[in-house]
C-alpha cells in the first residue's frame, strides 16, 4: 500500500466585477480533503487573495475586484453550512 500523500489539484477560476475572468491550477501540497475547504474560507477572511505562481511571482487580487469564485472540483469534505447537491437552471 502506498502511504505517500496524494497532492490534490484543483482549478480556481475568478469572476471579476469587470466580466474578465482568470483560472488558476491548484496544487494543495499537504493538504488533506478536509482542511481544502477551510483553507479556502479562511482564505476569504483577508481582504485580497494572494497566490504564489510556479515562477514564483506573487498575484495580489483585491477581492473588491473579484464578483465569484468558482473551485472545481469542490473538494471532497465540506463544512456542515454548505448546501451540497445544488443544480444551476
């Protein structure tokens, strides 16, 4: 049995108020099923999202600038308040 972690890769893309659009592969080093989601809502806590790029530039996004998040795939585990199942009409 392989006991080595599974780093789990995600896309986020960005909907900015503009109608402009970014997305963005995720490689969550380390981090389990449970601790994607509440890494991704801590996150929203501070006022802009920062992400490190594999050339290892820093992206500062206000989130003033940003409309929705989209993460696909969500992650596995979700916290209790998240309505799960939804269907967008």
């Amino acid at each position: 049995m392989n006991n080595e972690q599974t780093s789990i890769i995600f896309k986020v893309k960005i909907h900015y108020i503009n109608g402009e659009t970014q997305t963005f592969e995720v490689c969550g080093q380390g981090w389990d099923n449970v601790d994607i989601a509440s890494r991704l809502f801590q996150i929203q806590k501070s006022d802009k999202l920062i992400l490190q790029l594999t050339d290892n530039s820093l992206q500062v996004i206000p989130y003033s600038s940003i409309l929705y998040l989209t993460v696909d795939p969500a992650p596995p585990k979700l916290p209790k308040d998240i309505i799960t199942g939804a269907t967008l009409l």
